[in-house]
C-alpha cells in the first residue's frame, strides 16, 4: 500500500482488500502495534459478517427466482 498514491490508499482503507493482504504480511513482519493488530482483526471480521450477509442475500434471491423444467 505505501508504494501507492494516497488518494488509493484512502479507497482501499475502505476495501477489503488491506484487509486480507495488507494487514496479514504487517502483522507477521510485526510492526504493528496490539491496538493496530486489534483494529485490523476487527475490519477482517466486520468484512466476514458483510460477505456473509451479502451471499445469504443473493441466495435467498436466487432461489426465489430460480426455475426448471425436466426431471
């Protein structure tokens, strides 16, 4: 992320994205603060609980919406 521009870096604060690559490689090279380890854990299982709900969403849609015909 620091080899990107900051108007970037602001977006992909907000996208899963630091999430899943970003934060993971800081916390295992370790210099991350507990509070920043505490903050990043949070945005991973906020970003869980969204995907979660968006997919429970569009099955729910699909399936309602869903038709065949045969056996």
């Amino acid at each position: 992320m620091p080899l990107m521009p900051a108007w970037v870096q602001q977006i992909a604060a907000f996208l899963p994205f630091q999430s899943t690559f970003y934060f993971p490689i800081n916390a295992l090279v370790g210099t991350m603060s507990p509070a920043d380890l505490l903050a990043g854990l949070g945005m991973q299982v906020l970003w869980i609980v969204l995907g979660t709900v968006a997919v429970v969403l569009v099955w729910r849609v699909g399936v309602r919406q869903f038709s065949s015909v045969g056996n």
